[in-house]
C-alpha cells in the first residue's frame, strides 16, 4: 500500500474544484505555463530562422558575385 495521500495536490498542497479537475485529466501546472510561453519560444526560433537564411543568401550572393 503506498503512502501517498491522494486527496492532496503535490504542488499546493490542497486543490481547488479547477486544479483537482485538470489534474484528473492529466494537466498540471507546469503543462499550462509550457503552452503559455510557446507562441513566443516559436517566435524566436522564427527569427534564428529567417536570420540564418538572410546570412546565407547574403553570403551567397556574395560568393556568386
């Protein structure tokens, strides 16, 4: 028998009617900060992107005459 209490939230230490419901679903906290800051990690990766195509075709074209 485990000794986990399970009516408690292991972040909070107790859960509202909203925490213990996502959490039944398999979403926590963490998931929900994760999908909050992505549109702006997919922002950035977007740049190093277009930035490392502008280096290219400006130093191809440079090569290339």
């Amino acid at each position: 028998m485990s000794n986990k209490n399970e009516s408690v939230c292991p972040v909070t230490g107790g859960c509202d009617k909203l925490s213990c419901l996502l959490s039944k679903v398999g979403i926590n906290r963490s998931l929900l900060i994760t999908l909050a800051l992505l549109p702006f990690a997919w922002n950035g990766a977007a740049f190093v992107v277009t930035s490392v195509v502008g280096a290219w075709n400006a130093l191809s074209s440079k090569i290339s005459g």
